[in-house]
C-alpha cells in the first residue's frame, strides 16, 4: 500500500460519465499513483472506464464533452464585425477547448473549429 490516499472510484464507472463526489473517495492503494484531490475530479468527464478501488489518474479524466459526434451544432465565423453563423452537422466530439470539424449544412462544406464553452463552433479565418 502507498502511505499517501489518493482518489479513487468508488464504485464502477463507464466512460462517458461526468464524475460527482458521490463516485470517488479516498484510499491508500497498491495499485500506483493518482491524483491527491476529489476537487480535482469532480465535474470531469471519465475518458475510460474507471474501476472500483483503483486510482484515478489524470489521463483517465478530461473536460466534458460538450459536442457530440453527429449532433446539430451553431457553426460561427467572426472577422472583425462581420459575423456569420450556420446549422452544422459535428463530425467529431469535442470539449471546450477542442478543434473538431463539421460539415455546414448548407454548402456541404467541410470546416474546421474550436469548441466554444456554449457548444458553438468558432470557425477560424
């Protein structure tokens, strides 16, 4: 057993769901290192499926997701006061943070944009 408690799930969890307190604890383990604060997992995303009693380490966690994969998305393209906003179709998942593509339902076009923390997609120029 390590000396140090580390979080740990508390009960078996799937990939995909965002993590609350009530899905953690604390605990010495053998099975290697983890992460040394619940408020550090709390609200993330589990990106694998998280067993009980095992550590959960940081690569087992992330931002949750805020697209998904074939959903209607708000395409958005900003260029100084021009602003021009379509209906997409996403073609990947993504967080807030993430560059995903999706297709502009209107002119069939392929197009490439960061995940806003409103789900919309911010089409660079």
């Amino acid at each position: 057993m390590t000396s140090d408690p580390v979080v740990v799930a508390a009960r078996a969890i799937p990939s995909g769901a965002v993590l609350s307190p009530s899905d953690l604890t604390m605990a010495a383990t053998a099975w290697g290192p983890g992460l040394p604060s619940i408020d550090q997992v709390v609200g993330q995303e589990a990106r694998v499926a998280l067993y009980a009693g095992r550590p959960v380490r940081l690569e087992d966690i992330g931002p949750p997701t805020l697209v998904e994969r074939n959903s209607l998305v708000l395409l958005r393209y900003r260029r100084g006061t021009l602003l021009i906003t379509a209906e997409g179709r996403a073609l990947d998942r993504g967080s807030e943070g993430d560059r995903i593509r999706a297709a502009n339902l209107a002119s069939r076009q392929t197009v490439t944009g960061r995940v806003a923390a409103d789900g919309v997609i911010e089409v660079a120029p």
